[in-house]
C-alpha cells in the first residue's frame, strides 16, 4: 500500500508539473492562438489564468476574452476545492461594481466560480474515464443589476489522466486450439486487453505482454499479445491440455504501471500420427459347418492411439481365401472387425482356414500421406454338424398328362445326407400343400405318383412340399418345392360363347346377316384353338337360313329370303354342330334361337309378339293398358257392391233347427238355484219369435 501511495503521488507531480509547463506558453502566446468566441471589439481585455496565483496576467487590445483550455487533475481529493483557473476582465480595476459569471456543463455543482475574483474551483472528484471535458459559458455582468457587460464566451475544462486504471481482458478467459506436433512459432490465438486510462496522455494506456504461466511450452508477443508454439514435439497423446497465464501491463511495462491476467486454455487437436495396432498377432476361432450365410464368425481389434477420424480403421482379408468364403467388415461403433461367412462351410471338403487380416487407417498420415497399415493372422477350425439332408434341387418341376391312370410316375426327388456318416434319407409329401391327396411318394426313393385323376380345366398347377429326414435323426429335415404342371389333352367340346337369342326383321332383306356366332373351348391346345361350324346334315337344304364363315372362328348367320311372318311362324330354332382341331376332334351341338319381329324402316325391332297384330289400328299399348285398368276398377266396385247388399238384408237372428240350450247366454243377473223358477223361461228360449216380439217391444 505505501509503494501505491508513492506512486500514485509520483503521477500527480508529474501532471502538475506537465500542466504548468503546458500553460505558460499558451498565456504568453494569447494573441494568436486565443479561443474566444465574442464578437465585441472594444477595448477591454481579460485573463484566463491556469494553475497558480503566481502566474501574471496579460492584456490584449480590441478582445474582451483571452481564454485557453483549463486542466483538472482526475480523482483529487483534497480537504479543499481545487483551484482549476481563474477568469479576469480589464473591466476589473478594483473599484467598479461587476460580478463573474459561469453556466454550462457542472456549472453550480461540479464547478463553482467565486463572482468578485473570477477563480474556479473543482468541488468534487472527477474522473476522466466517466467524463473527459466539460465546456462551460463565462460572463462579466453588473452586481447590483445583472446586465451584462460583456458577451458570453465559452471555455472547456479537461479532466486530466492519471493511471488509476488497470489493464483488463474483456474476453476472457480464453479457449483455444492447436495441431499436435506443431513447429515451434505456431501461432495458437491473440488475446487483448484494453485500459480505460487516455491512450493519448502519457503511457497509462500503453500495454506490454508477458506470459506468466505456460513455460516452456508457449511464448506470447509483447506487443500484439499473439500466443505461440515454443516447444518442439508437444504430442497429444502424452499431453492434451496446458493453462496459460498472460499478463498485460501498462506504463509500457515499467515499474509503477499496473497490470491484469486472463487464462488461455490451449488444447492440443489430433493428427493421424498413430497407426492401428492389432491387440494380438494370432486370433483362433471355431465356426460350426452349419452356420448361416451373413452371421458372425469372429471379431478382430486394431487399437489406435489417435480419436475421431484418424483413428478408424477399415478391415480386409489379403490372404487365404481363395475361395471367397469369408467377408469381414468394420463396426463403426466399436471399430472391430467382424468376420462373416459368405459361402457356407462344409466340414467334408475343407476343416480349416487361414486368413491375413489387415487394418488401415482411412486418413492418411500427413507427411509421407501414405494411411498407416497392420495385419493379424486369423485361423479359423470347421466343427463338424450334423446337417439335414440336402435336395439335389431346391426346387422340382414335373409334368402330367390330365388324363394319365393311377398309380402313374410323376417324377422323382432325390436328396442325401451331407454328413461323413451318410446316413438313410426317408420321402413324405407334406399333406398341408397337398389336401386333396392327389399325389403320393415312395418313402425310400422319393418317387411321386397320381393318386386321384386329373383335370387341368379345375387345376392347372399343383405345388406340393417334399419333406426327407434322416432315418437315425428324425429332427433333421429337409424340404423341397415341387410344382406339378398338368398338361392339357382334348377332352373338351367347344360351344357357344354364349346362350345366343337373334331377331329376325319382318322387312329385312335376302343376305342379311342375323347373329354372328363364335365359339369357346375349355381346352388349351399348343397350335391354338380352330373351330368348324357347320349346320346339321337335316338342315342343310334348309330355305330359310344359311351360314358363312368368317375367318376368325365365328360364323355369320344368313336370312335366305323376306317373307318372314310372325303369324306364320313367330321363332324359328337352327342347329348347329362346333368342332375343334384336337386329336382326337371334339363337337357339340348348339341350337340357335331366331325370332321374327315387327321392325321400324330402319331395321330397329318394336314387337316381337303375334297379339301385336290383333291391336285396333290407332290404338298404342299404354291405351289398351289404361282401358283394362278401367274396366278392372268397375268390376271392383261393382263385387263391393253387391257385398254390401247381402250383408244388408240378412236378419239379426239366424234361426236353426238345433235347440237353442245349445248356445250360451250370460247374463249378470244372479239365480236362486235349483227353486228359482222365475229366472227364465225355458219355453221363451224354445220360441224365437217370442224373443224376436220381446226384442221389438223393446225397440218400441
């Protein structure tokens, strides 16, 4: 604290005596380099005196004001206002009645001006690096009545600098980042610091470098802070992260200045300067026979020292497959080697193996920019499995006749046990591909027969499933595919496309063509299908139709003459026979229906009905239909009529020859037993018309 103090009062000496010399000059120059800004041109003058009572005042003709720039020295604090300068008026003589006045920036609370003298006090503590310059107004005016007897002139006060602010680094601290096995200059980054004190006044703000912390491994530039390599060979590796201490101090660095640090944390950045390292020289591995295409046989592991990128690897078999047997591929999470099968092993031909394996790095190495290389053998033992037979296809295709007998041979399957022991290979269909039990198979020679009959019209294919076993490992199996194809004979007769129904016109000419006819054939023959047509022979010399062939498996049906007659015969019925080109020819007959109708001029048909001649002329079919409705609702009402009629004239009481106690009557009234002889009378019962008399008399 007491080397502070000494410094601090150093500083302050220095600036007083900076500001005296700074003064004089400018006081004893006033003439020419005098800033005021008044415009009166009389012939007063004033003074503007800086630090010092000792200074003497000057006067200068036709200027009210001489004025030059007041200093203040920044963070003063003195039992007492600091004397900042002192105005003067040659309108001051001693005697006559004038005032100083001062406004502006800190007029009244910063600065305080005494009104009889002119001198100017600091009354608080300044600092520059808050405000650097307050410009102020001054005025001579009457005491007693505040005219002004001089213009206003303005002036600026300076806050001067003193080095009361250290160096600071705003960024920090600071990260940053370098190669591995840099050469020794290597700029790494540049850190900055900055001084709240005037740059321009002194070396307050002059700022000087050092590094405090990070020998020998980095050095930092005085002057522009750039942090650098200074150690030849820094390998990751062995050392990733350094902590680097820089200082910045001002005063250009002497003693006095002060000073601020920030940390630089330097981390070093791979390069690929490691090659892949297998882990071992010998790997072992044992593969059962039976294990699948694609699966993993073994892993293999080349370390690396490096990260990221420059440490992954690819693997590759360079030696000892030949055969094309094995695959080994790299996983990007773990950078091993898997080693897969790709042809599948056979203990019986080959029980052994042995690979080179080989792991490169996918970046090159930066100097020679050639990858870094290692290589590992690989020795891989064939375990015998036992192994389900194998078919000599997997797949079999066989052909039938449609019409071949039972117990017919189909084809044969044949498959065998790989194993050295060799063991029986037993046959069975797998009956859930074959439900009908079509087929059968010999279970020692895998011979397949017809066990019912056939018909490609139903099913074209069938695809059964073959299942061998071995006799003495009944778990062992195997299975097959076998696509039966039953190929077509001629058992099929063709016939009509459809159920044809012509229409013959009233009107229609000789020649004209009443119904084309083609024909279908549930056969499927190789040359394609042919069909003739040909009327049946009691028709031949028939005179009313004929047929002509069309080239393209249909006939055209022809009318031989116009005096066609629907009350001479209303439908006429034409056989004919079909025949396709099979071996041995089918045919069948298909009669054709042809009916006359009555057509418009233009061969469209209207009726096809005799009645349609009965018709009154003039009268449509939607008349006649009106009338019979008509006629039906007359009738309707006429029955309900008569109904009604009936109903009306029969009698309220039906006589009959039966006895009337036959019919119940209930009444409410209450008898008196076997002695009540006045409930009824059994005679009025008897007599309807007695009942029919009471019933009038009660009417009337």
């Amino acid at each position: 604290m007491p080397k502070r103090s000494e410094e601090m009062l150093m500083d302050l000496w220095m600036s007083l005596l900076l500001v005296w010399i700074t003064c004089v000059p400018c006081v004893s120059v006033t003439p020419i380099i005098g800033q005021s800004k008044s415009t009166q041109t009389g012939g007063s003058a004033v003074v503007a005196s800086g630090l010092g009572e000792g200074q003497r005042l000057l006067s200068r003709a036709k200027r009210g004001w001489v004025w030059n720039q007041m200093f203040v020295l920044e963070e003063f604090s003195g039992p007492d206002p600091i004397l900042v300068g002192r105005l003067h008026t040659d309108l001051d003589v001693g005697n006559k009645n004038i005032k100083y006045v001062l406004a502006g920036e800190g007029a009244g609370t910063i600065f305080a001006i005494n009104e009889l003298t002119g001198d100017i006090h600091a009354m608080k503590r300044l600092d520059r690096e808050e405000k650097a310059e307050y410009t102020l107004t001054a005025q001579v005016v009457n005491a007693d009545t505040d005219e002004p007897l001089e213009p206003p002139s303005e002036f600026i006060i300076k806050v001067q600098d003193i080095n009361d602010n250290p160096p600071q680094f705003i960024e920090g601290p600071y990260r940053a980042s370098v190669p591995e096995m840099s050469a020794v200059g290597t700029p790494v980054t540049r850190v900055t610091a900055t001084d709240a004190d005037d740059p321009v006044y002194g070396n307050s703000a002059k700022l000087v470098y050092s590094i405090l912390e990070g020998q020998p491994y980095f050095s930092v530039d005085p002057n522009s802070a750039t942090i650098k390599i200074a150690l030849h060979g820094m390998d990751r590796e062995m050392r990733e992260e350094y902590l680097v201490v820089i200082q910045a101090k001002d005063m250009g660095g002497h003693m006095g200045g002060l000073s601020g640090t920030t940390t630089v944390t330097v981390t070093l950045t791979d390069i690929n300067d490691n090659p892949p390292k297998f882990s071992k020289s010998l790997y072992e591995f044992v593969i059962p026979e039976d294990l699948p295409i694609e699966k993993m046989g073994g892993k293999v592991k080349a370390n690396d020292r490096d990260i990221g990128e420059n440490a992954k690897s690819t693997y590759s078999i360079i030696e000892g497959d030949e055969q094309g047997m094995f695959i080994i591929t790299t996983d990007s999470q773990t950078q091993e080697g898997i080693l897969r099968l790709k042809k599948p092993l056979d203990y019986e031909s080959k029980r052994a193996y042995t690979l080179k394996v080989e792991a490169t790095n996918i970046r090159s190495e930066p100097n020679s920019g050639v990858p870094f290389k290692d290589t590992a053998t690989v020795k891989i033992v064939v375990e015998d499995s036992d192994e389900p037979p194998v078919f000599s296809k997997p797949m079999y295709l066989l052909e039938v006749d449609e019409n071949a007998s039972i117990n017919t041979v189909i084809g044969t399957v044949n498959a065998r046990d790989p194993d050295s022991t060799g063991s029986l290979v037993r046959y069975f269909i797998d009956r859930h591909t074959d439900l009908e039990r079509q087929f059968n198979i010999n279970v020692d020679n895998g011979k397949i027969t017809l066990a019912k009959p056939l018909d490609r019209e139903t099913d074209m294919w069938h695809n059964i499933t073959v299942t061998a076993t071995e006799v003495r490992n009944h778990s062992q199996i195997s299975r097959a595919i076998v696509a039966i194809r039953v190929m077509d004979i001629n058992d099929n007769a063709p016939e009509f496309a459809t159920e044809y129904e012509a229409f013959l016109c009233e009107n229609g000419k000789p020649g004209q063509v009443i119904q084309t006819v083609s024909a279908v054939d549930k056969d499927d023959p190789i040359q394609g299908h042919y069909f003739d047509y040909r009327l049946v022979p009691e028709m031949l010399n028939n005179p009313n139709f004929t047929i002509k062939n069309n080239q393209d498996n249909s006939i055209s049906v022809l009318a031989k003459h116009d005096t066609f007659r629907r009350q001479k015969q209303e439908m006429y019925f034409l056989p004919i026979i079909v025949t396709d080109n099979g071996n041995p020819p089918m045919s069948s007959t298909n009669t054709l229906t042809i009916r006359v109708c009555g057509c418009s001029k233009d061969g469209i048909v209207q009726s096809c009905n005799v009645e349609a001649y009965v018709l009154p002329i003039g009268l449509s079919m939607g008349a006649l239909i009106a009338i019979l409705a008509c006629i039906i609702l007359l009738l309707v009402i006429v029955v309900l009529f008569v109904t009604l009629r009936r109903h009306k004239n029969e009698p309220l009481i039906i006589k009959d020859d039966e006895d009337v106690r036959e019919n119940i009557i209930r009444y409410d009234d209450e008898g008196g037993g076997e002695e009540d002889t006045e409930a009824f009378d059994i005679a009025t019962l008897q007599n309807p018309d007695g009942i029919n008399g009471y019933l009038g008399f009660a009417g009337f």
